[in-house]
C-alpha cells in the first residue's frame, strides 16, 4: 500500500482512500492494492482538504471515503470532503459501515457517485470503479422513442407518505417495476415520476443520474413536445422510464397546477401507467395530482405522528371540498398476521380517525435499505422479501383492473 504524501519517485497518485485510520478498513486496502497497484495514497480527513489544493492532486481520478458510525459526529466535514472533491472534478466513492441511513443519504446528496457497503462484497469496489469509468449516460440515446400522437389513457397511481420515512418511495419505485415486469407485451408501459423536486429518492433507488435536462422541461412545459420530455426520461434496465428529480434543489412552487398537469397528461398518454412519488409537504399542485389520480396512497406507520398527519390530511382535503375518498391508506411495517396486539392497535388507529386501512405492508427488514442503497429493485435483489411479495400482489390486482376497465371501455 502506499501511504502519506504522493512521493515522486512512486506511480502516479490515482486515488485515495479518505479516513480517520484506514487500518480499520483491511479489506479496502486489500482491494485498492488488487485495483491500482500502488498508484494510490491514504489520507485522513482534514488531510483531505488540504491535499486537494495541491499540484500532486491533479491527476486524481476517484477518492474513496471510508467511514463508520464513530465518524458521524463529523459529518460536515465529510460534506465537505465530497463537495471539495466534486468541485474538482474527482468521483467520489462512499464506503460505509454501520452508517444510519440518514447520515449515508446526507452524503449520497452531497453528491457521492457511487456507494459500497462494508465489508465489502466481492468485487464491488472494482465493479464501482469500471462504472466511475464509464462513459456518462447523457451520451447514451434513450433506446425508447415516443411516439409522436399516441393516444393512451394510462392510470395514475400515487405514493404520498404522511410522515418522513414511511416507505412512500419504496413503495413508488417498487410498484413501478412490478407493473413493467408484469406489462411485457406492450413496453415502455410504465413510467415513474419523482415529484419529490427538493428530496426526491428515485434516481438513489434506481442508481441513476439528476440531469440538468430535467430542469430545463420542467421550466418549459408550455412547449414541451415528446422529444423534450423523452429526453427528460431515464431507462431502467429497458423496462420502466424514470423520470428523476432535479440535479439541483429547487423550490416546491418553482413550478404550477398547469405545468404538473402538463407533465402527467404527457406521460398518461404514452404509457398504460403512471406512478408518482409525491413531497410530504403539500403545496399548490398538490390538488391538481389528487384530482387526476386513479389511486391515490397515502402511507402511514402505526404511530402517533402517522395519525396526526393522516387527520390533519383528512381536514385539510374535506375543508376544501376535496375528493378526501379517493386516499387508499396503506399502512407500512404492518404487525405480523400473529401479532393480535398490533392488529388490535391497527383496528383501533383506523376507528379512531375513521378511515379505512385499506393496504397493510409488512416489514421487508433490513433487506429493503440494502435493496435501495444498491439502486436496485426489491424483485431483483431479494425477490424473496415480504414486502416484495405484496407490493407484486397489488401491482398484479391493478394490472389486472386496468385491463379489465380497458375490456370494458
């Protein structure tokens, strides 16, 4: 391993690795030699900073940052580690263990490329840098062209969470693929709108870039035709389109009724559905997707800040005459069918606010975080997990709606 300050007589410095003491992460050294050889370097944190402004840094290619849950406490310094870097054009690989997820999405939205658990799975660290190498995706033509005229109907179905981590865009990012997965026959046929614009996890889940393209049809939707808003949409793996929040965190109201109601119509009508996951906050659009939702789910916890929300929500949308009987509430991390307490306590929650509870979700555990931090779906990653198994029930009972309602049209 090579160590300290780059020295001129070694290779040239490629990459670092960025720690408080990296002798607490062997076997990221044990893969740094396998990768580089010894055209990398170590650094400590404050170590970091000032290196970055020297002439040695210049041929960096890629940092990793490695850090535990000892390292939370600092975690605007590691901000800043990964903003420093970004500003100079130098990738950013996370590596993290026993890191809460809120520390690690802080990071991720700083702007850290790639993200490895530790320890690290076999040949992951390698497989982050090949896609570090790889050619950007704004240079890769979307293989799906809309067509120009089409006329579909597609139905509208909405993820709302009323309280922060509720699982609204697991659930938004799962049920679009479970609906692509099972609409083989007529593709692209699902696509997924992250309207969260300030925190919107979708590209995260799915592991794909913010475009500065995104931005642009947002602001531009007066004249926005297919080609625009085809070039705003991202493929996953050939079967869903994505429709990724934007690069930079913009204001809520930055964009009205009529553009959100642009935004949709364009999208219901080229594919057979929509999903969208919406902000908690509830701003002046908020109404506009209620309104041309065909399902509309409200996701809560059996908790008490789950129950204010969800009477606060039902006030607000009754105190403006607004269709509050179009929420279907679905009630995530729902007690286990031998759980009579938790099932008495859910029956409970819902008399009490009276509403219907109309979905329950069981606890996918600590398979779900892993699935989101590697950017995959639940399907392709532990198809195997409870939630998985739900959420795949409902997308084929509203395949199976639509179809019908199609049939019947």
């Amino acid at each position: 391993m090579s160590s300290g300050m780059p020295q001129t007589e070694t290779p040239a410095i490629v990459a670092c690795t960025i720690s408080r003491d990296v002798q607490n992460f062997d076997l990221l050294i044990e893969d740094m030699e396998t990768a580089l050889g010894e055209a990398w370097g170590d650094l400590g944190f404050t170590e970091a900073l000032a290196f970055f402004g020297q002439p040695e840094a210049e041929p960096l290619q890629f940092v990793a940052l490695a850090i535990d849950s000892s390292d939370e406490g600092d975690l605007p310094l590691m901000g800043e580690i990964i903003t420093q870097a970004k500003a100079r054009g130098i990738k950013v690989i996370l590596i993290a263990e026993d890191v809460t997820p809120a520390a690690l999405h802080t990071l991720l939205r700083q702007g850290a490329d790639e993200f490895v658990p530790y320890p690290l799975p076999e040949q992951e660290l390698q497989a982050a840098i090949d896609r570090l190498q790889a050619p950007e995706p704004e240079t890769v033509p979307n293989p799906h062209q809309l067509q120009s005229g089409s006329q579909r109907e597609g139905a509208v179905i909405v993820c709302h969470g009323l309280a922060g981590g509720t699982g609204a865009s697991t659930m938004a990012v799962n049920l679009a693929w479970e609906l692509a997965a099972l609409s083989e026959h007529e593709e692209p046929s699902v696509c997924l709108l992250d309207l969260d614009l300030q925190y919107g996890s979708v590209s995260t889940y799915l592991d794909l870039p913010r475009r500065e393209v995104v931005m642009e049809m947002l602001s531009e939707t007066d004249s926005m035709d297919e080609d625009l808003f085809g070039q705003s949409l991202l493929p996953f793996q050939e079967k869903l389109q994505v429709l990724t929040a934007p690069a930079e965190m913009v204001p809520l109201d930055l964009v009205s009724p009529e553009d959100i109601t642009r935004v949709v119509e364009m999208a219901r009508s080229h594919f057979d559905f929509v999903v969208i996951d919406m902000p908690h906050t509830l701003v002046q659009w908020s109404e506009t997707v209620l309104n041309m939702a065909h399902v509309y789910f409200a996701m809560i916890e059996l908790d008490m800040r789950s129950a204010q929300n969800a009477l606060r929500m039902k006030r607000a949308l009754q105190s403006e005459d607004l269709p509050f009987e179009k929420l279907r509430f679905a009630l995530n991390r729902a007690p286990k069918f031998t759980d009579l307490t938790g099932k008495s306590r859910v029956k409970r929650m819902a008399e009490s606010l009276s509403i219907s509870i109309d979905l329950q979700l069981p606890d996918g555990g600590k398979q779900v975080l892993q699935s989101c931090d590697h950017g995959l779906p639940l399907a392709v990653s532990a198809a195997k997990n409870p939630l998985r198994k739900e959420i795949a029930k409902l997308a084929a009972s509203l395949h199976e709606l639509g179809r019908t309602e199609a049939e019947a049209a």
